[in-house]
C-alpha cells in the first residue's frame, strides 16, 4: 500500500507538470514516435559504465573497476535489448575510454533518457595487524639501547557486498538546475519558448521544477531499493539503497532524469574480486539489475494506464 501511494502521488506529479506546460506552451510541431511508444513513461534508458580509458577506478589483485563495470554494463544492455524491445538503450561507452561526468551527462540528457544507471565497483583499504615484535637498537646519548617495535602485515579488507545510491539531497539544487537547462517536461525543448518558460524566477516554474525534482527522488530510490531487493534473491549481501554525496556521484544530480549508481561488490576482497570477474557473477549481477527495471517499468506503466483511465472518465462525465 505504502509504494501505491508513492506511484500515485508521483505519477501524478508528472502528469500535473505535463499539463502545466501544454497550457502554457504548444509548439507548431512536434516530432511523431514512429516506434509506436508515445505515451509510455519509459522510452529511453541510459546505461552508465563507470571510469575507463586512463581513470581505471578502484584496483583488485589482477582486475581493475573499469574493465568490470563495462562488461557487467554490456551485459546489461543486452538483456534489456532482448527483452524490452521497445525500449531504446543507450551506452555512455562501449569501449574502453575515458569521458568527463559532464560529457556522460550531457549523452544521457541529450538522448533524452527517462533513467540513468550508472554501474561502479566499490573498494576498501587494506588492514593493517600487529605480528608480532622485533629489536631494534636505537642511539642514546653515546650509547645503543635495544628497544621492541611492533612488525605489522597488510591484509585485504574483508568488506563485500553491494549497494545502489541516489543523490544526496544537499544535491537537490544541482537537481533542479539540471532538470531546468535540459526542458525534461517540455514537449518541445528545442523552441526558444520552451526555454524561456524555463525561468525559475517565475514561481510557477520553480514550483513545478521542485516537485518533478521530488517525484524523480521518490523514483530513484524505489529503484534503488528494487535493484538491492533482486540482489538479495541470489544470495548477494546488501548494504543497502542510501543516498550519497561524495566524489563520483555528481552525474546523478547532473542527469535530469530518475538516476542511480549501484556499486556491484567490492574488488578489494578476493573473493568478491573473483565473483565480479566470473561470467556467472556479471551475468547474476546484470539479470539483477534488469529484474529490476522490469518490476520498476511494470509498476509505472499499471499506474500510468490507471491514471490515464481515471482522466479519460472524469473527462467523459464532464462532457454529459
């Protein structure tokens, strides 16, 4: 009942910005959906592999974070594409190179995705143990006094497990921002009267960009949670769906889109190091992910056709 609420309070929200713009903007044309998916909430997934090219990410025993993430984000895309046909998928990279967040960004919000996730591995330093003591001999004075020192050893730090974050919300005004310079709820983002009508100056703009920005947040994190649910069904230890403000998430806020960035395990621990790069763990991971978006896409789609059936019959009973 909690996330029906969630659905149809979000749900409305964008419907609500949508007519907004409609009254106040109609452009002389607009380009027609010839793949017969105009109307759908989900038309366009962005599939983020982090790093890459010289910025290799976090460093295993024999692997690096960039090369995992971009097989793990192939098989993904090619799970969606064989599965959700009429969906378009879209790579941030699909070779081994390096672009700026701000380019990664600027892909996704130009192909005008309705989700971004953006795939990374996590890592944690190593441990450091007392072993034992050694006798060292240190100048006194004119004389060597003989003194214990503690010997240390290295070992690899024993976290594991996954986690999906969102972005924070110190981050909401970047949000916003993101949200008004790409026009995400104007039918026609292109006119010079669409972007004027993106003036948050105006209280109306700035009340219906925090709302989307809020419903976006609220979708983010059912993802996110959905994503780390479908993880546990295979027996992945979960550290949970949270929000995050540090280094490497700032495209989440950059991206004006419902977004997150789901950490597949950490390559710092051998054993996690040995899953991520085993073709049955990317292959686990990847279907986890689609589950995922499948069960997000199904549940927005049922309260997108719910709530286009209730204006249709609100509208036939004004019409009497």
């Amino acid at each position: 009942m909690r996330w029906n609420r969630f659905w149809t309070l979000g749900l409305g929200t964008l419907f609500t910005c949508t007519f907004f713009i409609q009254a106040k903007n109609t452009p002389v044309s607009q380009k027609q959906d010839v793949s017969g998916n105009q109307g759908k909430p989900i038309r366009t997934i962005v599939i983020d592999a982090g790093h890459g090219g010289h910025d290799v990410g976090a460093r295993g025993s024999y692997s690096t974070e960039s090369q995992l993430t971009l097989q793990v984000a192939l098989k993904l895309g090619k799970i969606l594409e064989e599965n959700m046909p009429d969906v378009k998928v879209v790579y941030t990279r699909k070779t081994d190179r390096f672009d700026d967040p701000r380019v990664k960004a600027n892909m996704a919000n130009d192909a005008k995705g309705e989700l971004f996730v953006s795939i990374h591995c996590n890592s944690a330093g190593k441990i450091r143990r007392q072993t034992g003591s050694q006798t060292v001999y240190r100048k006194k004075g004119k004389k060597k006094v003989a003194v214990k020192v503690p010997t240390y050893a290295y070992y690899p730090n024993p976290a594991k497990g996954t986690e999906t974050y969102i972005w924070a919300t110190s981050k909401n005004n970047a949000k916003m921002e993101s949200l008004k310079q790409n026009s995400v709820i104007v039918l026609d983002a292109d006119s010079e009267e669409s972007r004027a009508l993106m003036d948050d100056t105006d209280p109306e703009t700035f009340i219906l960009l925090n709302t989307l920005r809020n419903a976006y947040f609220d979708q983010s994190l059912r993802l996110s949670t959905l994503i780390e649910d479908e993880f546990t069904k295979v027996g992945r230890i979960s550290r949970g769906a949270r929000q995050r403000n540090e280094k490497g998430i700032w495209v989440l806020s950059a991206t004006a889109m419902p977004s997150v960035l789901v950490e597949l395990g950490f390559i710092s621990n051998p054993e996690e190091e040995d899953y991520l790069n085993s073709a049955s763990g990317q292959s686990e991971l990847a279907n986890g992910i689609y589950k995922a978006i499948k069960r997000y896409r199904d549940e927005l789609d049922r309260f997108t056709i719910n709530r286009q059936q209730d204006t249709e019959g609100s509208a036939a009973v004004s019409s009497r």
